[in-house]
C-alpha cells in the first residue's frame, strides 16, 4: 500500500498530472483572453502536453511562455487565417439555405470538402508548429501530407478535438457541463490525450 500511495507510485502520479493540467488550463485561458493570441496560446499549450506523453517534462510556466513567445508570429497569423476562413465557411452555409439553383448540391459538397480540410489545419497545425522549427508553407504542406497518410486517426482526434464544442451546440445540459469543465481542465485534458494520438503520428516521420 505504500508504494501505491508513495511518491513514485501511480495514486501520486495520476494526482499531479492533474494538477498540472489544471494548472495549464488556466494559464491557457489567461494567454487566450485578448482573443488574437489564442493561437500561440494553442501552440504553447500542445506544447507543453506533447512533451507530457513523450516525458520531456520541464517546468511548465516556464515552457509555455517560451513556446508562446518563440512561435507567436507564426501561430498568430495562422489563427487570423483560420478564422477568417471559418467565418467565410459559415457565411456559405448560411446563405446556402436561400440558393435554389441547380447546382445547389455541388456547392454543398464542395462546402463539406473545405470544412473537412479546414477541420484538418484546426487540429493538426497548432501541434506542428509546437513541434517542429518550420516555415508557414513548410507547415501547411507537411500537415496536409500526414493527414492522408494517417486519415484514421485524424479522424479520432478531429471528433475528439472538435466533438465535444459541436455536441454543446445541440444540448443546453453539455453545453453547461463543457463551459464547467473548461474553466477548469477541459482545454488542457483534452490537448493532453489527443497529444497521444499526434505523438503516434509525428514518430513516423521522426525516425
């Protein structure tokens, strides 16, 4: 029983992991605050969670600042293009409803096909850029590359990343519970087990 509960025992890692998660969610939302910085704050905060999984831990406040700092530029023109980019796609959608024409269903599907890509850079790119010294284009190519040739589990971390804000939208009981649980651990938990799942991917090309 004293090494369960011990300082090297599972009981206490589980316990501290938490907190640090806690800890980086909230100095995530901090960082996040002004709005255009969301996406260095995305970066440093995969960061931080993929030296988690791969056990290159270091002091977090620390490491997150670093890598707000290093990848700022980068992270933040890459965010005012996906939100630009999002905002066009939902003024598609929603202007889609009113079109009657006949080529109504082509411009649904090619609607779906750049949600589908969109979706890709939302997920993918922030956890390239924390990861690798890379160019802007050198990043948008190189995901775009990894995710055909790992479109399966792009797929889990897309509906992981991603589910949950979407199933917020259709229930008021998740929607409470997601606003609950980001204030406190959902944003750095769930960049910390999709970090998993990315880890897997990057080592293909790692070695």
């Amino acid at each position: 029983m004293g090494s369960i509960l011990g300082i090297d025992g599972p009981v206490y890692h589980f316990l501290s992991r938490v907190v640090e998660l806690i800890l980086l969610n909230i100095v995530f939302i901090l960082f996040s605050l002004p709005i255009v910085t969301i996406g260095a704050s995305v970066t440093a905060m995969f960061s931080i969670t993929l030296k988690m999984v791969r056990g290159e831990e270091g002091g977090l406040i620390n490491g997150f600042w670093q890598a707000f700092k290093n990848n700022f530029k980068q992270s933040t023109l890459i965010w005012g293009l996906l939100a630009l980019f999002g905002i066009i796609l939902a003024l598609n959608y929603f202007f889609l409803q009113f079109y009657t024409g006949k080529f109504s269903t082509i411009i649904l599907m090619s609607l779906v096909m750049f949600s589908a890509i969109f979706c890709i850079y939302l997920v993918l790119i922030f956890p390239y850029i924390a990861r690798y010294k890379c160019t802007i284009k050198e990043a948008c190519i190189n995901v775009i590359k990894i995710s055909i040739a790992n479109m399966y589990f792009i797929l889990l971390i897309i509906v992981f990343i991603l589910g949950p804000g979407v199933l917020m939208l259709f229930s008021p009981l998740w929607l409470v519970i997601k606003l609950y649980m980001d204030i406190f651990i959902g944003f750095s938990f769930i960049a910390y087990v999709s970090s998993f799942m990315i880890r897997r991917i990057f080592e293909k090309y790692e070695t």
